[in-house]
C-alpha cells in the first residue's frame, strides 16, 4: 500500500474514531488538553465560537487532504466527495446511538465544508505545483 493510502487509512479511522467516542470520553480528552496547555480547566464555551462545528471541520478537511493523498487522480475528486458525504451522514447516525453524544445536520453541514477546503486546498496545491516550473 502506498503512503498516501496508508496516509487516508489512518486519518480515516481517527476521524470515525473520535466522532464515535462517548461524551464522557470527549470531556476527558477536552480537560486533558486543556491541562496541558494551562488553558481553563472546564471547557465551558462561554465565547459564542461554534468550536463543535470547528472541530468536525477540521477532522473532515483532514480526512478529504488524506484522501486525495491516496488516491490523486482527479477522476476520484468525485467519488471521495460521496464518500465524504456517506461518511458524514454515518457518522451521526452513529452519534445518535453513542451516550452523551447527538447528531446534528449542522454537524454535517460543517463536515461538508470542511471537505471542501481539505479538497480544495489539496487540489490548489497540485496545481501550484504543476504550474512551478524550474528556470
């Protein structure tokens, strides 16, 4: 398997993953970052940033970059956008069957979006790089 396969295959676990992991889980994991950073030890979201969106943008921009690592052909452009959104639909479906966990379409709105710029950004960079020529 090449390392962009095996690149997509280990963000691809990661990602179901963490959108599976219990609400309890997720405190923990949230307090321990927290702790480590010195940041404020409960995570209350008293600033207003959506950081629930923030955060299943940046897993799903991550995941769709892994994906066009392992398979770069823009042929599959389309095919890893449906499974992108396969996956987003899969995995609050799982939410709502995980304790202390809800699905929410905004969370697939934003898994959406942050699959777009995971796309985007990857497809830019292969054109930029085309474009570089020495000399």
């Amino acid at each position: 398997m090449s390392p962009g396969k095996w690149h997509a295959a280990i963000a691809l676990s990661l990602v179901m993953l963490f959108l599976s992991l219990p609400g309890t889980a997720l405190e923990a994991i949230q307090s321990g970052i927290a702790e480590i950073f010195g940041w404020q030890a409960e995570l209350d979201n008293t600033s207003g940033l959506p950081t629930d969106k923030l955060v299943h943008m940046l897993l799903f921009a991550w995941l769709a970059w892994s994906l066009v690592l392992g398979w770069p052909q823009r042929r599959f452009y389309v095919r890893i956008a449906a499974f992108i959104l396969f996956l987003a639909l899969l995995s609050e479906g799982i939410q709502l069957l995980v304790p202390g966990r809800s699905g929410d379409w905004l969370d697939v709105a934003a898994d959406i979006v942050g699959a777009g710029f995971g796309l985007s950004a990857q497809h830019f960079l292969r054109e930029w790089r085309g474009k570089k020529k020495p000399g």
